[in-house]
C-alpha cells in the first residue's frame, strides 16, 4: 500500500512541475513551452494538466512522453 502511495505522490509532483516544459520542449517548441510555464505560475495550475486542457497532445501522448524510459534514452 506505501508503494501506490509513494508512486501516485511522485507522479502528481511531476504533473504539477514547472520543469515538465524541458521534456516538452522538443515536442511543442520553445515559445509553447514558455508560455505553458508563465500560465502555469500565474494561474497555479499544472503543466500536465494545461497542457490536456490546450489539447496540445493527447493524454496518451503526454503519458508516453513522459515515462522515465523515454525521457533517458539518447534520440
């Protein structure tokens, strides 16, 4: 039970980091990715989550995006 909680924290701190804009930077370009962060601090909301109500990628696409084992391996 520890471990599910463990992972579901870990997971919505990722989904609310500003830093997710680096990952996604090569995918939605520099200028997307900026202002999904400025909106992100001045509204406190998630860059996961603005990024699903922008519909600039799917939750499918987001989530593959993001695994640790695609984010690792050199491209």
């Amino acid at each position: 039970m520890q471990l599910k909680r463990n992972s579901d924290r870990c997971r919505t701190l990722v989904e609310n980091s500003i830093g997710l804009v680096t990952a996604l930077n090569p995918v939605l370009g520099y200028e997307t990715s900026t202002q999904l962060a400025k909106e992100a601090l001045d509204k406190n909301k998630g860059v996961y989550e603005l990024v699903l109500e922008k519909k600039l990628l799917s939750k499918a696409e987001l989530d593959d995006l993001l695994k640790p084992e695609n984010m690792i391996k050199p491209k």
